[in-house]
C-alpha cells in the first residue's frame, strides 16, 4: 500500500473514534496496524533518501573531475593560440589563408586599464543596493511593521 494511501486509511480511521460500532479495543489495534506501516514506509524513504545522496556525492566528485579536465582543455586551447599567434608576429605573416582556414591578427576594441583606482571620481562607480536581511528579520521580531513584510515560520523534515 503507498503512503498517501494510509495517510487517508488513517484519516477516516480518525472519523471513526466517536463512532459507537467500533470499540476502543478494534480502534487501538487499528492504529497500531497502520502506525507500524506507516513507519516501515518511512523507514524505505529514508534509505531511498540515503541512496540518493549517495548518488548525489557521485555526481559531485563526477562534475569535479569533469571541471578540471574542462580547465584543462580550455588552458590547452589558450596556450596553442597564444603559440600560434606569437609565431605568426614572429615571422611578421599577420594574415593568410588556408584550404580550410582564414587567419589574421588584428586589433581589438579599446579596454580600460586601470592601475588603481585612486584617482578616479566617485560618478564612475556603481553604488547597490542590497537588503540586509537578517537585521530586518531582527527588526521585525522586535515589532517594526513594514507593509508586505512579515514573519513566516515554517517546517521541515529531518531524518537522523
């Protein structure tokens, strides 16, 4: 049986207490019959949940391995074009072409170098604006009422 299953069992079962029909006795054993169901379904969740992470970890340790060789890859790329462009000035042959290749050196749009920022007028920067949330939630435990802005409180499972 699947858990929503006994989830409405137990619901209706709930129905039932002030029912004179069923005894206390009928009722006791009932609820202990779908408890020790419910908590063996519980039980293969978390094993599920534990397989899970598991895989999870895998995947992680999997992407991390995957990450380098990337970096690996893309600084390779980097160092052969850097070795071809520095052939190509060294032998002052900025551009050509190929059977299946066009190459030229040329110049590339204006980038800012800054060598510190001293000297630099404040209309040039960007100034953010960001929530401090946690000295608003304090504010807010401490009676500050803001419009669209309050408390929620909610609940979470935790399997140990």
């Amino acid at each position: 049986m699947k858990l929503i299953e006994l989830s409405q069992i137990y619901q209706n079962m709930l129905q039932l207490i002030d029912d004179e029909k069923v005894t206390q006795e009928e009722l006791k054993l009932a609820f202990n019959q779908i408890d020790e169901e419910i908590e063996e379904k519980a039980q293969n969740i978390a094993f599920m949940l534990k397989e899970i992470d598991s895989d999870i970890e895998k995947f992680k340790k999997i992407e991390e391995e995957f990450a380098i060789k990337r970096k690996r890859l893309e600084s390779r790329k980097s160092n052969l074009k850097q070795y071809l462009e520095d052939n190509m000035k060294a032998v002052d042959k900025k551009k050509f072409k190929t059977e299946y290749f066009s190459f030229n050196i040329q110049k590339n749009a204006p980038s800012l170098n800054v060598a510190t920022e001293n000297y630099i007028p404040n209309e040039y920067y960007i100034t953010e604006r960001k929530l401090d949330r946690k000295k608003l939630l304090d504010a807010i435990k401490n009676g500050l009422e803001i419009k669209d802005v309050s408390l929620k409180q909610s609940e979470s499972l935790r399997i140990r």
